[in-house]
C-alpha cells in the first residue's frame, strides 16, 4: 500500500476504500465502452445507472470530481483535481511522490530532478500542462499528465492503465484529493457499483491507447 509520502498522513482503511470506489467506477465505464460495440439495446439504462453512480462519488469525496465523457461510441471517465492550476497541484501533491524524474512543459523528460535551474525554468514555463515522470524501484515507472480545465477552472489527471495499481502516481494523486479534505463514509460506492457487474479492466492494447492519450511518443 502506497501510504508513505504524499499520502503517509491518511489511514491506509481511507485509501483502500477509495480505492475500490474508483476502479469499480473505471471498470464499469470500460466494460460499457465494449458493451456499446455490441449495440445493446440497454445500454443508455446502464449509462444512466453510472452517471447516477458518479454523482453519488463526487457526492463522497469533495477533492476529486470524476465526469463521464462519450466520444464515437467510447465511454471515458475524466478525473478532475480541486486546485487552481498545474504548477499548484504539483506543489501541493505530485512534487511530493516519491521517485520524481523529471518534469516537461510540453513533454516527458524536458528537465531531470538533477538539473535544477533547468528544472525550475521548466516549471515557470508550464501553464496548461505539465507532464511529470517517476521511478520507483519498488513501483516502477509511472507517468502523469497534469492539465488544466480553463472551463472548470480546475486540473485534470490524465492517467493511464496504471491507476490501477496503488503504488502508481496517478493513483497517490487521485487518493490525496479524494481524502485529505474529508469524505463521508455512510455513501456505498462499491456496493452499488458491485450490482451493475462489468469487472474486467482494459487489456494491453487498451492500456497503450489510455497512454497515447497524452504523449503519442510515450509507447512507440
């Protein structure tokens, strides 16, 4: 369990129920992503049944909001942090996982941890994006994107695949917004989840186009 730094102050219980909300949520908006390419004829009463879902999460954790995207028949879930920009997220969050690399305005590895004038430049620089890359040699790697929303006046975490895993940066970033600020423990959010079934998670084809989503480069 990934409860050192960033999120060393909360209750490992916390993290792991919010753990299972959120990748109950993510595997039901994948498994209705495959479901639409079968043309089900009760398919919108499902996305509804999600969408009521996911009201009720952001309900539950005030620090995160989840929204549901449709686009050519896929269905994605966009994660979005409350926080005014991205260089305020990763001060308040990604600046403080552990096995930070380097960061990049415009792409991965622009300016190493190593190469600090360089990298505080970079930093100054980053305005709409910035892409942060770790490693870990107990996790692995682990890439993020921070984005933000001009429309939400907030920051989106792109994520890949590896949300999955508690050990990742996108999952410490998401779980340090979903519970430093409180959440209320009397919604059920995974046994709610549990009744709409659809337990499968993306397989690596799936995983390599969540990647692409934010670097083309990043798997080539």
């Amino acid at each position: 369990m990934a409860n050192a730094g960033l999120l060393g102050s909360i209750e490992t219980k916390s993290i792991t129920e919010f753990r299972k909300d959120l990748l109950s949520i993510l595997r039901i908006a994948n498994g209705l992503s495959d479901y639409h390419s079968e043309s089900s004829n009760d398919l919108n009463d499902y996305y509804k049944k999600l969408k009521s879902l996911v009201g009720s999460f952001n309900k539950k954790y005030k620090g995160l909001q989840l929204e549901l995207a449709r686009k050519s028949g896929e269905l994605t879930v966009n994660i979005f942090l409350d926080d005014k920009g991205v260089k305020d997220a990763f001060a308040n969050s990604a600046s403080q996982i552990i096995g930070l690399q380097s960061i990049g305005s415009n792409s991965f590895g622009a300016a190493s941890v190593s190469e600090r004038d360089k990298f505080t430049a970079e930093l100054e620089n980053s305005k709409d994006n910035l892409y942060i890359a770790y490693y870990n040699p107990s996790a692995g790697a682990s890439n993020i994107c921070l984005r933000y929303n001009k429309k939400a006046k907030n920051v989106q975490l792109v994520y890949d695949a590896d949300i999955e895993q508690d050990s990742s940066a996108d999952f410490q970033i998401a779980a340090y917004y979903a519970l430093s600020r409180g959440y209320s423990k009397k919604i059920d959010i995974y046994g709610e989840a549990a009744a709409l079934g659809f337990a499968s998670w993306p397989d690596h084809d799936s995983r390599v186009e969540y990647q692409r989503k934010f670097d083309p480069h990043l798997t080539e």
